[in-house]
C-alpha cells in the first residue's frame, strides 16, 4: 500500500510541476494590466456607441413616411431627375427637342385603383 500510495504522490507531483509550467506560459502571454486597459478602452468605446444610437433614434422620426408621403417624395425625385436630365441633354445638343417628352401623369384615381388590387392580389 505505501508503494502504490508513493507512485500516486510522485504521478500528482508531477501533474502539478506540468501544470505549473503551463500557468507560467499563460501568464506571460495574458498581461493583466494591458489587458485591463483594453477593456476600459472597450467599455468606453461601447459607451459612446450606446450614446450615439440614442440619438440617432431621437433624431429620427418613429413613424416614418405615412402611406402617401412615400409615392409622393418619389414622383417628386423623378419629375427633378426628369428636369435635370433634360437640361443637360438640351446642352449638349445630343437630344433635338422634339425628341424630349414630358412625361406622362396617371390620374390619381388609376394609381389609387392599382393599389388597391395589388393590395387586394397580396391579401389573397
């Protein structure tokens, strides 16, 4: 029994010089205030991150654009696109006049009734 109880003592002794080592090792490569630094740094970064997406959310509406605000800021877009091109086209003579057409306007009624069966055709 006090030979089985020494090989036992020598194998944990010498589990433990090998787990010594290995702390040494992680020891020397993790160090502890370099470490913390970073993390200040981390937390702080994080922080002011938090900070500006609070006030992007308070600068920007909650609702967004209302349902008719959206068709309306895009016909907008085009008709200002619309001009522009034309303006340049016109200045640099690639496009005679005759050639340059106004776009056409649908009814508000025809693009109200298209809505609602597109609306209609995604309920189904």
């Amino acid at each position: 029994m006090q030979v089985n109880e020494a090989f036992s003592l020598r194998k944990i002794e010498g589990s433990i010089r090998a787990s010594t080592s290995v702390m040494k090792d992680v020891n020397s490569l993790v160090r502890l205030p370099e470490l913390t630094d970073t993390m200040r740094v981390l937390s702080m970064e994080l922080v002011k991150a938090g900070i500006i997406e609070e006030m992007v959310q308070d600068s920007l509406p909650e609702e967004g654009l209302e349902e008719g605000e959206d068709e309306e800021a895009e016909s907008e877009i085009d008709k200002i696109l619309g001009e522009i091109l034309d303006k340049k086209l016109k200045d640099t003579g690639k496009v005679p006049d005759a050639q340059i057409e106004e776009p056409e306007e649908e009814p508000q009624e025809l693009v109200l009734e298209s809505m609602r069966e597109r609306l209609e055709a995604l309920k189904s």
